[in-house]
C-alpha cells in the first residue's frame, strides 16, 4: 500500500521528481504515455545535476509541448511503501501556449474539465489523484 505526504521543504538532494499539475484556458491537462491507457500529470524523473525546476521546466515541455506557461512550486511530496520513502517537487502550470508535442514517449495530451474521479483512469492511481486534491486546495480551485 502506497501512502502520499506532504511537506513544506525537504534537503534538495533527496528530490527525484517533478510534477506539474497543469492548466490551460480553465481545463486540466493529462498525458497518455505511448504504453499505456491511462492518463497521468506532466512530469518524471531528475536527471544528475539537474535543479528540480529546470526538471520540472523540461518534463514539461517533453510532455505537453507547452513553450509559454507559468510554473508554480507547491509544495514537497513523498510516495512511501513498503521499502522507501521517495520525495519529488509539486508544481502548479499554467499553460499559455503550446508546441508541437515532442516525439518521445507521450502519445498525446487530453484537456478535462475536472481531473478524472475513476481511479482505473490513472497511471498512478494511489498518488495522482492526491495530488490534484493538495493543487484544489492550496490554489483555491
């Protein structure tokens, strides 16, 4: 069982991820990676000696193609299971404008009018959903 925390502030070396809970023009915006069915936020791993934001800035782009936005940090969040706990850096997008969607692994993005409720809808049913939750209620959305 995975459990999601929160956190103000963690030692920057133990952030692994970053994720954007993405906007454009009032709608949420999910990806649907090539291999699978389901959707998740923009978002991934960090390279070594990346900063997280120019993480968070380049998985942006990588999977939306957005190229004019606003970016938000939010908060710390952790996934604990049974082995580890692993920590990543919450944002907020707002998207302006869009580029042609990079030809990497994303197969295409989808605009929603509310992030979706059923949990077969996401990749990472567990974590995801929450995440959109502390997004509504930091930004009052």
């Amino acid at each position: 069982m995975l459990t999601v925390n929160f956190y103000d502030s963690v030692e920057d070396s133990l952030l692994k991820f970053s994720v954007m809970v993405s906007r454009h023009n009032g709608k949420w915006v999910l990806c649907r990676h090539k291999n699978r069915n389901t959707y998740e936020w923009p978002g991934g791993h960090r390279e070594p000696d990346e900063a997280i934001l120019d993480c968070a800035k380049r998985e942006l782009w990588e999977e939306t193609g957005a190229v004019k936005y606003n970016l938000s940090p939010i908060c710390v969040y952790s996934v604990v299971d049974e082995q580890a706990e692993t920590f990543g850096m919450l944002y907020f997008a707002e998207i302006f404008e869009f580029g042609p969607l990079p030809q990497l692994e994303i197969e295409e993005i989808e605009f929603f009018d509310e992030p979706p409720q059923e949990p077969d809808t996401w990749t990472y049913s567990a974590i995801q959903p929450k995440l959109a939750a502390k997004i509504k209620e930091v930004l009052n959305i």
